[in-house]
C-alpha cells in the first residue's frame, strides 16, 4: 500500500499508557507495536481489561499515549494539542459505537450530519451528504425517523452513516454488533465489510467475540496489556516496504 | 462550527427540558421586572415631583426666617405686614409677591366638617404661584384691605363639604367664624403623599384676627427673569436682616429645591435599582447552578460530539450559548412583565412610574452578562471534558 503513496491507517510502535489511579500508577498498555494499512481489516480481540479499549481510544485520537509514537493517517498525535486532535478525528476516523450514541430527539439525517457541522459546512451540503449516506446503508426511507423512532439494527446502521459521511480514511468499530441480536449483527457486519470492501475504508473492529473477529483479514489478540498473537505485522520500517 | 449552528442547538436543548429551563429563566425575569418596575417608580416619581415643583411657578424666590436646608424645623417668624410692603418696594411690583400665614383648622359647613390648612394669603397669590380655579373668583384686594370674612376652597376641601353640590356662594364656618366661598381651586393631586388640594385661602388680614396674630410665615416673589434672582434675594434678605438685628433669614429658589429633591430620589431609584438587582443576581446562580447540572447530564452527548470532531472550544461556545439564551431570554420576558406592572401601577394606584430606556437597556445588558458570567464555569467545565471519560459515562 506504501507504494501506491497513501499512508498507513495506523502506525502503532512500542506505545504505553498508563493510569494514574489514587496516586497509583496502573498500566493498562504495556509497549504495543503494529501497522494497520489503508483499506485494511483488523479485528482487535480480547477479554475484558485486557486493554483494547484503551488502544481503541487511543487509535481513534481520543486520547495519546504515556510512551512510544502513535501515526494516524500519516500524523504523529504527539505533538497535536486538543484542538489539532478533534480536527484529526473530524477528518480521519469514523466511529462507531456498542451503544449506537445517537443524539435523541434529533432526526436520523441530523444524526448522520453532525460531524459536517464541526466543518462549518453549510445546512444545505450536510443535509445532501446526510441522505446519500443514509441511503448507502439502506435507511432513505428513515431520514427523519428519531432514534426512538428505528429498531437497533436501524440505528447502528445511522451510526455507520454517521462514521462514513466525512469520507474517513478508517472506521473504528467498538462491539459494533454487541447490543444487537444475531440477524442485525450480522447484517450491520455484512454492511462494515462492504463499505470497507467497497470504499477502500479501513476497517478496525474491537470485540471479544471470536466470531466476529476470525471475519477479519487479521487479528489482533490481547491480554493484560500486550498483544500475545498477530498475524499484521510489527511496525517496522522494513515490514511497512514488504507489503504492497 | 458556524455561529447560526450554535444557536440553532442552544434552542433545541432548552427546548428539550422546557419546564426546567422556563423555572431557570423564572429567577431572570423576576429580577429584570424587578429593576424595571422599581426603576419605572422611582423616576416616575421623580418626575412627578419635579413637575409639581415647576408647576410652582418659574423665577420664584422663596424668603423664609431662620436656616432654610431640608430636615431642618421651621422657624417662629417674626416677619410681618410691614415687612412685605418693604419687599414689594424692592421688587418694585406689589403683584409680583405673594405671601402666607399658614394654620390647620376644622372647617364647617351645616353638620358636615373636615380639617383643612387655612392660608392666609394677599390677591397676587395667583400671579406669583401657577394657580387657577374651577369655580368662581380669586380674593380680592379689597377682600384682603376690608377684612372681609370670604374663601376659596381647595378641591379636596370643597368636595368634602358639598359633595357635587355647587361650593360657591355658600356659607362655610373656619374655626368657628362664618365665611362665604366665592371659589373653588382646581385639582391638584397629591405630592410625596400629601393632599394639595386640602387648603383654604382667606385674605391674610381676616386670618391675622381669625388666628389672633400679626406674623408671616413666608414670602414668596416671582422674578421678572431668571438673571435678576440672585441680585434680588441678596437685596431683600439684607433688607431683612437690617429690619429684624439678629434674625437669620434664607432664600431659596425653585432650582435649589429641585436639586436637592432630584439628588434625594436619584439615591432612592439607585436604592431600589440596587436591590433588584441582587434578586437577578440570585437568578443568575441559579442559572449557572442548571448549566453546570446539565453538563453532567449531557456528557455522553459531549463525548459524541468530541469524538466527531467538536474542538473544546465547539462544546465550550454551546454550553455559553445556552447560558445567555437563558438569561436573554428571562431579560426580554422580564422586560415585558416589568413594563406591563408598572403601566398597572401607574393606572391604578397613587403611585406614579415612567419606563425609562436606560433602565430597558441596563436590565436587559445586566441579563445579558449575568448569562455569560455565570454560564462560563459549566461552559469551560464541558469544554474540558476528556472523551474518554465522555463516552464510558452510561
């Protein structure tokens, strides 16, 4: 991918956050490496405080690490301040949550435009983009349906809308299937696989669902802060020129 | 993101929670009817004095015995007939002074009765002094050189004694002497709660025997024009001074009085203004209060719209909007409800009161900024809040 000039999704190497709890310093990432290529689908799995929430929050510039260098799209989030990370999230990540966070009361095309309104985009252009998105995943019949008002198969699927209308260059899925039953978790799957088939979007899902995770091009397993099986491989600069 | 766009979410979030954001607004609007309904009494009646003040009469020149300042107690005058001869010389216009014996007295008319102030007064009363009448005449001079036994009533006065009835001509007993009303004063109204159209004017000569006393309690003269008061009140108090050794005497004028009355009131507007004011303070914690419980409330949603790309300062701007809109809000209904009570004051009770812009505009300011200062601590508090912590919040 290198070759083709487009930046890895992800450069993760040797990153460790820690915790400060009650004047205790609590590591809940122990030095993590690896490389998640444009276009390319990753499934993070492992047991609950195992880390990988803190690595999604990392990956999804929510937060920066204690040690070691995060790239996201090509940037290195050390040297960005709160400003310059919002933007980044803006710009490059799509996410999608467990729990949907649709904002209530507000109709599934404004739910899907909320991202273009941090760009300062006019009504007009955001609401364009609102339809055709939602339109994409199967929901131009629900435009201003409220999330009260859509089944939870439906509204994660607002949710995806949501994550792709800024045309990012990774969706960041976290138990995206998890608060569905197994028919719209399937669908919902089926739909992040075609997009990211589709649309070259990177697709990092983080689970703990087995399943789900053996659908991905890789895996990523982790325990107690590190990574104990991998099948991407480590961020090096030799790694990085081997694949294309 | 776009200012409009701010606007446009502040006013969906009070909309969201309408009867908490009516119960905030509500501490707002009282304080801003508040200030704008004692503001709107203060100056109303500030301006009612004034009016009455200037009603007086222009150019006028008020000579009393003894230390003329506010509070002080009236002096016992030594000053009498004579000593108003001298000052109409000085003036060089008898009609141009006026003067007065005042004394309460129970004034009868068949077996109804009422207490009024009788003044003893000479015929220029009414060229010196705006007055004028609803009935009948004024005394005369030949009333005040005869003694003769005749009154003008006072609105209050004459309604008192004969209701609708037709006051002039008949026969009304003061202190126990008969007199015959020959008019009736228009009405006047009232004056810091005072009724001014509860006196009686009879020629000074007939009060002097009626009272058993020769004093005169004041003089009052109109200038010809504004340049000469100052120059003739130092000219009649030397003159004055030279017939009475060792009495003080003061003259004040119509400026004087109307400046110290101003001053008075302005502090009692600034009083009144004040404590209003602390009732929208008060309203203004309660705003920041709701503000800072909302921010709790809506963390998961600050989260989501951090993790979509809200800068800070995006979430900061929102949470602030909310606060001012809060208050604006509260200010304008608060405005309309404070002009609404005090037309309702003015129209139904004694109590005078004129809207002023500047008290709108302070109110409404005072608002405004009660909204961005105590909206800034829960603003910031939102602003800063970190996505992680946002987002796991369930």
């Amino acid at each position: 991918m290198s070759g083709s000039g487009v930046d890895a999704a992800f450069v993760v190497q040797d990153v460790t956050r820690e915790y400060a709890l009650d004047g205790v310093t609590v590591p809940a990432l122990r030095g993590v490496s690896f490389t998640v290529d444009a276009g390319d689908y990753v499934a993070i799995i492992g047991p609950s405080g195992s880390g990988k929430s803190t690595l999604m929050h990392l990956l999804g510039g929510l937060d920066r690490p204690t040690a070691g260098s995060l790239r996201i799209g090509g940037r290195d989030v050390a040297g960005l301040d709160p400003q310059a990370l919002a933007r980044l999230r803006n710009e490059t990540i799509g996410f999608v949550f467990q729990s949907f966070h649709l904002l209530a009361r507000t109709s599934a095309v404004d739910n899907v435009a909320l991202p273009l309104v941090y760009r300062g985009m006019r009504a007009s252009e955001r609401r364009r983009r609102a339809v055709a998105m939602l339109e994409r995943v199967g929901l131009g019949h629900r435009l201003d349906h409220r999330p009260n008002q859509l089944s939870g198969g439906e509204q994660q699927r607002v949710a995806i809308a949501r994550a792709l209308v800024t045309d990012p260059q990774v969706l960041l899925a976290d138990e995206p299937t998890g608060n569905l039953d197994t028919r719209n978790g399937q669908a919902v799957l089926a739909l992040l696989e075609t997009l990211n088939a589709e649309q070259g979007v990177a697709l990092v899902i983080v689970t703990h669902d087995n399943e789900v995770a053996d659908r991905a091009h890789r895996k990523i397993v982790m325990r107690d802060g590190v990574i104990v099986s991998t099948d991407v491989p480590p961020a090096s600069p030799t790694a990085d020129e081997g694949v294309s | 993101m776009r200012f409009a766009e701010a606007w446009r979410v502040a006013i969906d979030a009070l909309r969201a929670n309408r009867l908490r954001s009516t119960l905030t607004m509500l501490g707002v609007i009282i304080g801003v009817a508040a200030v704008v309904v004692l503001v709107a009494i203060g100056t109303g009646t500030k301006q009612q004095i004034e009016r009455q003040v200037e009603g007086l009469g222009s150019n006028l020149l008020i000579v009393l015995p003894g230390q003329v300042s506010l509070g002080s107690a009236p002096s016992v005058s030594r000053m009498d007939l004579s000593d108003v001869d001298a000052v109409s010389k000085i003036v060089g216009d008898r009609n141009r002074v006026a003067v007065t014996v005042a004394s309460g007295e129970t004034v009868a008319a068949g077996n109804v009765d009422t207490f009024a102030t009788i003044n003893g007064v000479i015929e220029t009363t009414p060229q010196v002094f705006v007055r004028s009448l609803a009935r009948g005449t004024y005394l005369s001079r030949s009333d005040v050189d005869t003694q003769r036994r005749v009154a003008v009533l006072g609105w209050t006065v004459a309604r008192a004694l004969f209701g609708d009835r037709d006051a002039v001509g008949q026969q009304v007993t003061i202190a126990g002497v008969r007199f015959r009303v020959i008019g009736v004063f228009a009405k006047l109204g009232q004056s810091l709660g005072v009724d001014r159209d509860n006196e009686v004017h009879v020629p000074i000569t007939t009060a002097h025997r009626l009272l058993g006393t020769n004093r005169v309690d004041g003089i009052a003269i109109k200038a010809p024009n504004r340049d000469e008061i100052d120059d003739l009140s130092a000219r009649i108090i030397a003159e004055l001074a030279r017939r009475h050794p060792g009495t003080e005497f003061s003259a004040v004028t119509q400026e004087q009085i109307l400046g110290v009355l101003g001053d008075i009131l302005g502090v009692l507007t600034g009083v009144l203004a004040a404590i209003a004011g602390i009732s929208l303070l008060v309203g203004g914690v309660g705003v920041s209060n709701i503000m800072l419980v909302s921010v709790r409330e809506r963390t998961k949603e600050i989260g989501l719209r951090k993790a979509v790309g809200a800068r800070p300062r995006d979430i900061g701007v929102q949470f602030l909007l909310e606060a001012v809109l809060l208050t604006t809000l509260g200010g304008f209904i608060g405005m309309g409800l404070g002009i609404g009570a005090a037309l309702v004051v003015a129209a139904l009770s004694p109590v005078p009161a004129a809207i002023t812009w500047w008290s709108l505009a302070l109110a409404f300011g005072v608002s405004a900024a009660v909204g961005i200062v105590f909206g800034v601590v829960p603003a910031q508090r939102a602003g800063r809040l970190d996505p992680v912590v946002a987002l796991r919040t369930e």
